[in-house]
C-alpha cells in the first residue's frame, strides 16, 4: 500500500479540508432565523402549517401571520432558504397561511406584529434569539393536552358557575400570587394551574416553579410560574376567578355545639342541585325538587357520573347554588341538620339502580329555593336549630 500523508489520506476519503467559513448573522437576521424555526418546530408537531382561523390559539395566529410577511419578501426567502428544508416559503397557495383579509393594522397588532415601516419583518414581535429560545428556565411550548377529557368537566362547571354568579372575576394584579387550582382568564381563554412542580430562587431573586396550565381550548404549557404572572399583566383583560362572595367562606358565626370530635372538622361545601331527569313528576316539580348536600370534596367530581347513580336519580344534575364552610364546622353534622329543617318535605321516591336493587334517596326535598336560601341564612347567624320547614304553609316555622 502507497504511504500517504495525512493531508493526502484524507482527500482520498472525500474530506474537505478546506476551513469552514463562519457565518455571523447581524440581530434582525437572527431574530428572523429564530422565529422560522419556531414555525417548522410548530410544522413537525402539528403536521400541518399554522393557521390564522378564530378558533387557534394566539400563538399559531402569529406563526400565521409571521409565515405569510416571510413569503412576501425576497430578502427574508434568500436569507432562511438553507433552513427551508420543508419548503414552507414556496410561493404556492395554502389556505391554511392565508392572509388576504389581514391588511387590517388593528389585528396584525392584536397578533404581536408592529408594521412600523418596510422592513416591518425584521420588527416581528414574540421573536426570541437563539440564546433566549436556550434557555431553558424561561421557554415552554404550548401542546395538545392529550388527558383533557379529565378536566373538561372542571372547565365547563366553572363556566356554569361563572354563568350562574357563584363565581366573579377579578383583575389580576401586579404582585398578585398563583396557587395550585387557581383559575384564570388569559388571551380570552379560561386556565387552570392544575400542578406545581418544586420551587427554586429565580435571577431576580424570586420563588419560580414550574407549572402544568390547562387551557380552555384542549391545550396545556409547562411554562413557569413567572411567565404566567408576566403573560397575565401584560393582557390588560386578564382575569382571576374567584368564588363570589355567597358561595363562602361564610358561617362565620355558626359553630356546632358538639366538640366530641375536633378531628373531623374541616372544610367543605353545601351544595344545591336540581334534576334534569325525564321522569314525568320529577320534571313537572323541577323547579321546587332538589338535592342538598353538603360535601368535603369537589363537587363537580360528585356529579360528574350522575346518569349512572340512583342516588342522583339517574339522570343528570345542574348546580343551582354552592357554599364554602369554614374550617370550624363538621360537614356531615351540619348537613343532618339541614336535613332535619326539610324532614316534611323529603322526596317519597323509590329508583331502581343500575342492578335492579330499589334504592331510596334521601338528600331530595320538595322545597323552594328562596326557602333553602333562608335556611343558609339561619345556619349564617347560628340559628338553624331555632326554625323547621312546614310544606303546608311552604315556609319557615319555630322549631317548638
């Protein structure tokens, strides 16, 4: 075999050994880069190119809108044609990247794009360089929430309970605090911080943790809690929801007279529903029929398989009313209280459950709710024990 130098074994292998030039981007370049890749990173997720349509998320508008202004210039195309590996810059049509109807200032800035002059692709706002996009204590990527179905219930009881008044919103403000559950409305959407990971100083000095956000729309974040404060301040129509101020706490002043057993008490919820079973009488008395409970847990949960439980009538329920209980009463004391006030007007029903077993509820009464709203008002000032339900007059009477 030949003796061959280095430099000569390494021609013959097909290796270039002329020195790589390096290629220094200026700002505007690298913003630009940077913010192509976030649209093929959104491409090779999603399988398909983003979209402008009302109904995606704010962050797939602006990867619309960015595609299109990279489309319409020549410079942008020559300079990102070596990372256009998917071939989103053709010049051929898509309706997906569709922006005939965006020549409107006002959306174009709604969706984070200032068009302060020509060169307005090189001004695209939510860019982030590449050292920004590296760090990674400050990015999150927003993803199809593949367990939604587990919380789709919660999204649409807070809904209901937004509907119903038994929540209200609040500004959220600057130095505002988020827990785990907390419920907010961001970019027109309702969240939910459905975990918490562990805390950790941030730069500025600050507690910071990762958090898992629910949206409203099917999707979730991992961002971390100080993106999430910093997202809602900057949406002047951010909002916190909150349990209005009928829903609790209240009882401040109702204490149970039995201090047998300290252990057990603890918070939880009075709870009103109606029926929405087509069962001839219950829906001729749907109005005057209901369930009163009260509950240490979460009622959404309670009634999320209603159809199925005897004990919820097998049909479906509507949360008419909730009421938060501090910490100083025992749940299941005061709800056989409250049931001994309507013990006239107890529902006389017999359902057969799931397996043919006759079953017998006993928490449904025949009784207004306006006199079920006298009665939280009794347990309010601690005299529930003082008046009892007379179906004959429909109203309340001295417990004699």
């Amino acid at each position: 075999m030949a003796d061959f130098s280095d430099d000569e074994l390494l021609s013959e292998l097909g290796i270039d050994l002329a020195p790589v030039k390096s290629v220094t981007y200026t700002a505007k370049e690298e913003r630009l880069i940077s913010g192509f890749e976030e649209i093929i990173h959104f491409y090779e997720e999603h399988k398909r190119v983003p979209s402008n349509s009302i109904d995606t998320d704010i962050f797939e508008r602006i990867y619309a809108v960015r595609l299109g202004q990279l489309k319409q210039s020549d410079e942008a195309k020559k300079l990102l044609a070596a990372f256009d590996h998917l071939n989103l810059l053709s010049d051929s049509d898509n309706e997906e990247a569709d922006l005939a109807s965006l020549e409107d200032d006002d959306l174009l800035a709604e969706l984070g794009i200032e068009l302060e002059d020509e060169e307005n692709i090189f001004v695209l706002q939510n860019v982030r360089t590449q050292k920004e996009r590296e760090a990674n204590e400050l990015t999150a990527t927003r993803k199809v929430c593949e367990d939604f179905e587990i919380f789709k219930e919660l999204f649409e009881q807070i809904a209901k309970e937004l509907e119903l008044g038994l929540r209200i919103t609040k500004p959220f403000g600057k130095d505002a605090s988020i827990e785990l559950h907390d419920w907010f409305i961001l970019d027109g959407q309702i969240v939910y911080v459905s975990e918490i990971g562990e805390y950790f100083k941030a730069p500025n000095g600050e507690n910071d943790a990762r958090l898992r956000v629910i949206y409203s729309n099917g999707t979730e974040s991992d961002l971390l809690m100080r993106s999430l404060k910093k997202a809602l301040n900057n949406d002047k129509a951010s909002r916190r929801i909150l349990v209005a101020n009928n829903v609790g706490p209240l009882f401040s002043s109702f204490k149970s007279n039995d201090h047998s057993n300290e252990l057990e008490i603890k918070s939880g919820t009075i709870y009103i529903l109606r029926s929405l079973s087509d069962n001839p009488f219950i829906k001729k008395h749907k109005d005057i029929i209901h369930k009163i409970g009260v509950t240490t847990g979460k009622v959404n949960k309670r009634i999320t398989d209603a159809k199925n439980d005897a004990t919820y009538l097998l049909a479906d329920v509507e949360l008419v009313a909730a009421y938060g209980l501090p910490e100083n009463v025992v749940p299941h004391k005061l709800e056989k209280l409250i049931h001994k006030v309507f013990q006239a007007a107890q529902l006389d029903i017999s359902i057969d459950d799931r397996f043919g077993i006759p079953v017998q509820p006993k928490e449904w009464f025949l009784v207004p709710i306006d006199v079920i709203n006298e009665v939280i008002e009794h347990i309010k000032n601690g005299t529930i024990e003082n008046v009892i339900y007379d179906p004959e007059q429909s109203k309340l009477v001295g417990n004699q």
